[in-house]
C-alpha cells in the first residue's frame, strides 16, 4: 500500500470512528436501557471540549472519542456527556503547508510529499516509517522540516495570545444554557483553547451559584490558569512558545516520542497516550473536578431537545413555540402536548427554556415552530436562540428586537422531529 494511500485510509478511519461515536452517544444517552419509555438520562456531568489553535473537527473528535473510552458515558451512576466547543481562532494549515512548500523546493526528495507534511501533523507513525525506509539518509531533513513547523506554529500562537481575543459569545452561551439545564460542565481545554476556557471561566462563574463549572487545562499556551494543568516539559510547541512570549511552567515530563508526535503537544498522542503518568494525571484533575461539583439550582430540565432564550439586558421577552399539533406554549400556557416552557423571566436578560418532554408517548412528531416577542421594554436589544439535542448544541440565531409587539411573536426557526426509518428512533435537527 503506497504512502498517500495508506493516508487516506487512515483518514477515512478516523471519521468512520468519529460518526459511529457520535450516533452511538446520541443512541446511548437518548434510549438509556431497552424498552425504556424514558427517552432521557438525568442531567450529570458534561465535559465541554475546547480545543486548540490548529485542530480540525475530526480531531477533536478524537479527543471526544478517547476521553470516553474512560468513562463510558457514566461516570460514578451519572450520565456523563461530552460537547466540542470549537475553537473560532484561524486554522495555520496554509500557513504551515508554506513552510513544507519552501522545504520541497530546497530539497527534492520531498517534492510532491505532501503525506509527510500530513504526517509530521497529524503523527501519522507508519506514513513516516515508509517514507524512511525508501529515503534512509533523509532523517536531518525531516527534523529540520519538523523544526520548521514548530517554529510556525508556536508564532501563530504567539500571534494569537497577543491579538484581542475573539469574540466568546457563543461559547459562554452554549455554556450558559448547560448550566441552566443543570449539567455540571468542566471545560477541557488543549493549548491555544485554554485563552478561552480562561475568558468563559471568568464570565460565567461570579453569575453561578453553586460549583457546577471547573475547567482542566492540557498544555496551555496561557500565562496564567484557572484550574488544574498538566504540561510536559517535553511539549516542543509550548517550549518554543515559552521563548517568545509568557506561559506557565511545565509541571510534568511525559516521553517525547516523534514517530507519535513530532511536537510533543497533541493531547491524545502525548496527554494521554505517551505513558501512564500522562493519562493517569489528566483523569486524576477530571476526576477530582466532578467530585466536587453540585448542579445548579432551577426549574430547567434536559430533554429530547430543548430552546433557551436570552437577550442582553433589562425588559421582558417572551419564548413561543407552536407544536406540531398547533398548541401554543409561551408564558401564558406553559404547558403543551410534548413540551413545557419550565422557565420564564420578565425582567431582564433570561433565560426562558422550553423542554420537549422524556417521556415516549408525549413527544409528537413533525415541526415545532421556534418564535420571540418584544412582550415590553426591550427595544433594541439582541435576542438570542439556541436548540440544544441529546448529542449537539447548535450555534445560536441572533435577533434584534424592534417595538414590543405584545404576544404577536415573529418565527426565528423551526425544529423537525421525525422517527428514523430504520431504528424507528426520534431524530432532532434544525431548519
């Protein structure tokens, strides 16, 4: 099997695990036992993964599905769930595929290689091991190459760390809104993902009033943290970052192995792969992060889906949702055929929470039509959605609010439950 071939397939793989983790959490976590008529687990823990400056979504999927081989979606009689809280910053691909581009034209053995470029960033062992084997004196070649990318990469960050950070509004939302339904979120964070975990941590936790948010900080390209952190002295990305700008101590040494990983700093390869110290250590934080947390209090729930409303100040906004049977469900009728509106605010900045109902034989099928109103006093201000399933937080829609238009609400989106033909289980997805 040539180099670019086994890539690809490696490739396909990885999605392959990534989709089949994703249908099976949302299977697991919706159906619980067999023949349950409860088609919900309790709200327990949720660990919301931020990932780095460079990951794409399959690899924080990886993550996802590594973090779970441990815990099996339970974690001390408590569903535990994962989100993957994607991290806006720019991608450095093009930025790091230049330098391999430059490389290539001053030495031709890697002209046309570009599976060695995916290789040195993605760790891909074998890929590596073949290109050796046909190329056995171009060892300093690729150290100096894999030098180069890490030079690349740990500027960007840099670049990043100095650079206002981008806007965390949607992430304290998605955040928000778990919380309220009364999951006990910890923040995962990995490298450049750790200046957000920061920044939500620091907005969100003087507003809570129990324990219910703990981050846990992997590799941190940060100066400071809020939680506690493991980073490997061995970590050549946050070594040469150290030398441009301020990070936090590396507090462990975790085997540097570049066949693996060629930087020292993917969190699977190294955090929690390169030795039992490194994943003993991070589980150990996770583990005591749960331990000490409580929920916090309120009426919201989980459901099969759910709707939170908020807006960014004083004033009174009003969540209507018109079920499938044409029930109205708003502040005065709070209970529908399938759902509940469990949460109502009158006064200033929300939230309001519809909950489609656990149970089975409540739950309709069809479109439930997602709508707000200005009830009073919140001209102007921005009006914020979000449909939260059992597998996915869905970006939120942004309205901004003109005159108070009473209880005529206006349509933001729809939600479509329908039974999938072949496991004839309810599938939740916005239009």
């Amino acid at each position: 099997m040539s180099t670019r071939y086994f890539f690809n397939f490696q490739k396909t793989v990885r999605a392959t695990l990534l989709i089949a983790f994703i249908v099976w959490q949302s299977l697991f976590s919706a159906f619980g036992q067999t023949g349950s008529t409860d088609i919900c687990q309790p709200a327990g823990y949720m660990i919301a993964y931020i990932n780095g400056i460079n990951s794409p979504l399959s690899a924080s999927g990886e993550v996802i599905i590594a973090l779970n081989a441990k815990y099996s979606n339970k974690y001390k009689n408590q569903q535990l769930n994962f989100r993957r809280i994607q991290n806006p910053s720019v991608n450095i691909f093009l930025d790091t595929l230049e330098v391999f581009k430059q490389k290539a034209l001053e030495d031709p053995r890697f002209d046309g290689k570009f599976e060695i470029f995916w290789a040195l960033m993605n760790g891909a062992t074998s890929v590596l091991a073949e290109f050796l084997v046909a190329n056995p004196l171009i060892q300093p070649a690729i150290d100096d190459l894999r030098a180069r990318i890490i030079k690349r990469v740990s500027e960007k960050i840099r670049d990043s760390i100095n650079a206002p950070l981008p806007v965390t509004t949607e992430m304290v939302g998605k955040i928000k809104n778990l919380l309220t339904e009364r999951w006990k979120v910890v923040l995962v964070a990995h490298s450049q993902g750790n200046l957000f975990a920061n920044s939500v941590y620091a907005e969100i936790k003087p507003t809570l009033s129990s324990d219910s948010l703990r981050p846990v900080h992997v590799a941190p390209a940060t100066a400071q943290v809020v939680g506690p952190y493991t980073l490997s002295s061995n970590d050549l990305i946050i070594g040469r970052l150290r030398q441009l700008t301020s990070v936090v101590a590396p507090n462990v040494e975790l085997p540097y192995i570049p066949l693996h990983d060629p930087t020292g700093h993917f969190f699977v390869e190294t955090y929690l792969r390169s030795g039992p110290d490194a994943a003993d250590r991070v589980y150990g934080h996770l583990d005591s992060a749960m331990d000490a947390m409580t929920s916090e209090p309120g009426a919201a729930g989980t459901g099969l889906f759910t709707i939170t409303l908020r807006w960014n100040g004083s004033g009174d906004v009003d969540l209507h949702v018109f079920e499938p049977n044409s029930t109205h469900v708003y502040y005065g009728s709070r209970t529908g055929a399938s759902g509940d509106l469990d949460t109502d605010n009158t006064v200033a900045d929300g939230p309001e929470h519809y909950t489609a109902s656990c149970a089975a034989a409540r739950m309709q099928e069809g479109v439930y039509t997602v709508g707000i109103a200005n009830y009073s006093r919140a001209d102007g201000r921005t009006a914020t959605l979000q449909l939260s399933t059992l597998s996915r937080t869905y970006d939120a829609v942004s309205r901004t609010l003109g005159a108070a238009t009473g209880d005529s609400s206006s349509t933001v989106f729809k939600v479509r439950v329908a039974k999938d033909p072949v496991t004839s289980e309810l599938a939740v997805t916005q239009e």
